[in-house]
C-alpha cells in the first residue's frame, strides 16, 4: 500500500517548483507593496534628507538636529512635510545666505518659518535658484558615497577581501573609544567583521514613553561618542582600516539596525563606509507596533538609498513576527515559545511563515531598488536553534539554499550557541 505526498510533505522531487512558486509569489506581493511605499514619505524619510544634504548632530534641545527640524514642521505644516523637506530648506538657505546646518539651527530656534519660506515656490527667480543649490547638495552627497565605494575597492585590492565564509564579532560597548580598543583586538584575533547596534531612535524612543539604558546617549562637547553614532562609526571605521594595514586584510564594519530611523542609517552607512547593513524590516512592526504602512515606507525609502551606495543588505527572516501571526494548522491559537519546542508540526508551521516573510522582505527590498547580487540572507531563525532538534537548522539552510539561489547566508550568533558545539561550523559550510 502507497500513498502520496499530501501539500505539507512535498516529495523531493518538488521542492523545485514549490521553491519557484513561492519566489513568484513573494515577488508579486513585494511589488505590489514596494509601488505603494514608494508614494508616501515619512518623518524618517525626511530626516534622511536632512542627513543626506549635510545636518548632522543634535541640537540646543539634546535632540538630534535633523528630527527637531523635521518634527516642527510636522507639527505646524503636515501637508508641507507630505510634499518634501528639501526644497523649503533650500529656498530658505539660498534666501538666508546659509549652510545647511545654520538653517537647521535657525528653525529650530524659531528664526526661520520653512512654511513662509514654501510659498516662495511658487515664484520661479526664487525657487529655480533654490532647485539648482539642492541639486548640488545632493551632488556631493553621491560623490562621498562614490569616494567611499572606491576607497573600498582600493582597500580590497590592497589588502584583499575577507575571506568566506566570513567570520563576525558583535561589539556592544557604549563609548567608541572603548569599542575600538576591542575592536582591533577581535580584527587580530581573525574576526573578518565587527557589527555594532545603532541604538533606537528618539522619535522611536517617545513613542515607547521608555529609554533603554542602552540607548540613552549623553550630551555635551566632552561627552563620548556612542559607538552607533554617525561620528562613532566614523572612528570606528578609522580603527578598524588601521588595524587592516597592521593584519594585512580589509575588515568589514556592519550596523544592525532597529527602530524607525532605516532611512537615516542608509545615509550614515554610505558616509562613513559600513560594510553591511543587518536588518529585519518585519522587526519594528512586531516589537514596537510600529503602523506596517509606516515601517515599509521606511525600507523603501532606505533601500533606495543603500542601492545608491555599495553597501551589503543582510534581511533577517521575520521570525519575530512569524510566531504571532496567524494560528497553526489545526486552527487552535498557541503559545509559540512553548508548543514549538514540544510540537514539530507548530515548529513547521511556524517555520514556514518565518520562510515566506524571508522571501516578502526579499521580494520587497529587489523591487525597491537595490541591487540582487548585494543581499544577503540570514541562515536560520533564532527560534529553530533547539539542543532537542540539533539537525533542524541544517534544514533551515537547506530550504534558504534552494529558495534563495545565488545569495550568501548568514548564520547568527544564537544559531551557533543554542545548537552546541560543531554544528555550527557544518551549518556555515
């Protein structure tokens, strides 16, 4: 007696075509919702411009000057906002004789109305002038993103690339001087890259009515550089090209991101030559209830701006989220973190979702903008890593293997830790 694969057992033989039919899948969704995206804009999106042209730093508030800008503007002229930031800015810049940050400095101290300053849009001697100084503020912003795409190539050449599989260390320290004494230390070591963690944002941070002590940053001309800052990475960059030289190879900088500040962090990351941008676009909704309209107009906004750089993407495999959606395949609600180390059938289920949002993300970030052949993928997700089933995350691969052709897989720190010792190295071969 013989039966036939029902559609949660595919036979081998079909793993091909169902593997192709989630891609066309996935890639029809991440179009249809990466053409939405792209017809909004949102306060982050806008503070990324702000950063792109050149305002950096906080301000008299202690705020981050480019969100105390951006947000006095939501907060009087909403609809001016919808439209863009950039051209008001200008005309204000060109009318006042002023560099970007002394206009940001100006409006946040109430000496400059970008709203008076928009109704000069209309007047074309006042706005062409405006019109052609963004142009060239933009200009210089991708001439630094090209300086630094051939100041790594030049690096690479000189001192070779990392070898793969790449091998990366987390540094969480706060002060980047600190960070950078460990930093050299994991580079001499064999670490191939150091990843450090841009702590939430402040508009994130208001939201949640709550600051982690993690992301509480101190103010002031003597206080540290945090290690996620824009002049943290900067330092950090500094050190790590330094102790490239002494080692004789290129380490790479990589910055996860979390919060609502992707677009920003596109930016920084193309300033100051970040390697590789960690990111799990699913994550915001899923932690910090952030609207999904919101979170994805942010990815598309920073995921245009990362394909202007040559910077990596790293997706994560929505595996926050893929836990809470939805109920299992008998239809009953569930405690995720419990029935899927009991259950293997809650463990496929929820698997599978992990897998579909992996290849949504995927869909969305290549109809988006950026480049195929710089994305890559994380290996496995967290919640699959169980001393219980040591093999599952050799399958984990497995699937992103036939599914994800083409693109290098990245195996996660936990990965390693809860699967034990010599798994992990067979999961990353």
């Amino acid at each position: 007696m013989t039966s036939s694969p029902g559609p949660l057992a595919p036979s081998a033989e079909s793993l091909p075509a169902l593997a192709d039919a989630v891609r066309d899948l996935a890639d029809v969704l991440g179009a249809r919702l990466a053409a939405g995206a792209r017809q909004h804009t949102t306060v982050a999106a806008q503070r990324a411009v702000l950063r792109a042209i050149g305002v950096t730093g906080v301000g008299s508030t202690g705020r981050p000057l480019a969100l105390d800008v951006v947000e006095r503007l939501a907060a009087t002229e909403p609809s001016l906002l919808a439209s863009g930031i950039a051209l008001p800015f200008a005309i204000a810049a060109h009318e006042y004789d002023l560099e970007p940050q002394q206009v940001a400095t100006e409006i946040v101290e109430g000496h400059v109305d970008l709203a008076a300053e928009a109704t000069l849009l209309s007047h074309r001697a006042r706005s062409a002038p405006a019109r052609a100084l963004l142009d060239a503020w933009l200009s210089e912003a991708d001439d630094r993103f090209d300086a630094n795409a051939v100041a790594r190539a030049e690096l690479a050449t000189m001192l070779g690339e990392p070898r793969l599989p790449c091998v990366g260390v987390e540094e969480r320290t706060f002060d980047v001087r600190d960070a950078s004494v460990r930093a050299r230390h994991a580079v001499r070591r064999g670490a191939d890259l150091v990843r450090v963690r841009i702590p939430r944002d402040g508009e994130l941070r208001d939201d949640l009515g709550a600051i982690a002590p993690e992301d509480e940053w101190p103010v002031g001309s003597d206080a540290p550089a945090p290690t996620g800052s824009q002049r943290g990475l900067s330092m950090l960059r500094t050190a790590l090209d330094e102790e490239g030289a002494i080692v004789g190879r290129a380490p790479r900088l990589g910055v996860r991101r979390v919060g609502l500040a992707a677009p920003e962090v596109a930016v920084v990351a193309g300033f100051e030559r970040v390697d590789v941008v960690f990111v799990d676009p699913l994550e915001a909704i899923e932690q910090a209830a952030v609207d999904v309209d919101r979170a994805l107009t942010d990815h598309a906004a920073a995921d245009a701006l990362l394909a202007r750089t040559d910077v990596r993407l790293a997706l994560g495999c929505g595996s926050s989220i893929a836990i809470e959606v939805g109920t299992d395949v008998d239809g009953s609600d569930h405690d995720p973190a419990a029935t899927d180390r009991a259950d293997p059938g809650h463990g496929a289920a929820v698997s599978g979702r992990s897998l579909a949002l992996q290849a949504l993300s995927r869909a969305f970030a290549i109809r988006a903008g950026f480049p195929p052949d710089r994305l890559d993928l994380a290996a496995c997700p967290p919640f699959a890593a169980h001393p219980d089933r040591p093999m599952r995350p050799l399958v984990e691969v497995a699937l992103r293997t036939l599914l994800f052709p083409g693109h290098r897989l990245v195996v996660e720190r936990e990965i390693a830790e809860a699967v034990g010792p010599g798994l992990p190295g067979l999961v990353a071969a």
